[in-house]
C-alpha cells in the first residue's frame, strides 16, 4: 500500500511535471507566434518605408540636377553684368572728369585773371 501511494505520487508528480512542460511549450509556441507576427509587420514597414525614401532619393537628385543647370546658365550673364556695370562705371568717371575740366575752363575764361 505505502509502496502503491508512493507510486500514485510518482506518477502525480510526473503527469503535474509534463503539464508544466505542455503549457511552457504552448506558452513559448504563442510567443513565437506574436514574434513572428511583429518581424512580418516589420517587413511590411520597411517595404513601404524603403518606397518612399526611393522616392524621395530620385527627388532629391531630380531637384540637384535641375538646379545646377540654371547655375550654369547664369554664370555667363554674371559676367556679362559686370562688365557692363564697368562700363558705365568707367563713362561716368569720364563724364565727370570732363565737366570738371569744362567747368575750369568756363571760369577761367570767365574771370581771367583768377587761378583755379
């Protein structure tokens, strides 16, 4: 009898063990399941992700692309615009030296006798 108890308590122990074992394991299985359902949202994510930082990339290179085409065409009428703007520059220097020298002349001859 005591040897019948101690084997009913054996198996009592055995079978809560195996129990223990089963619910890890489905508790683990669940775990894995909800792991492997986050990484497939996470693929979906990056997909979509890795779409718009595409399209963003050939925007980028779009809009680099576009604006140095006017830089390039600018820089010729730059120049251009200095040089005219020397130019005027120069004639107004020569303007101004000239009336100033006409301006001598007017009042030299207008009072001969004074030295300007």
């Amino acid at each position: 009898m005591f040897q019948d108890a101690v084997q009913e308590q054996g198996l009592i122990a055995k079978t809560t063990l195996m129990q223990q074992r089963s619910d890890g394991l489905k508790d683990l299985e669940k775990r894995m399941s909800e792991l492997h359902e986050v990484f497939s949202d996470m693929a979906v994510l990056i997909k979509v992700q890795g779409k718009h930082i595409y399209d963003v990339e050939n925007q980028v290179e779009k809009a680099i692309s576009g604006g140095t085409q006017p830089l390039a065409n600018a820089k010729p009428h730059k120049r251009c615009t200095r040089t005219r703007i020397l130019i005027v520059v120069i004639i107004i220097i020569l303007i101004s030296v000239i009336l100033i020298i006409e301006r001598k002349r007017v009042l030299k001859f207008l009072n001969p006798g004074h030295s300007y």
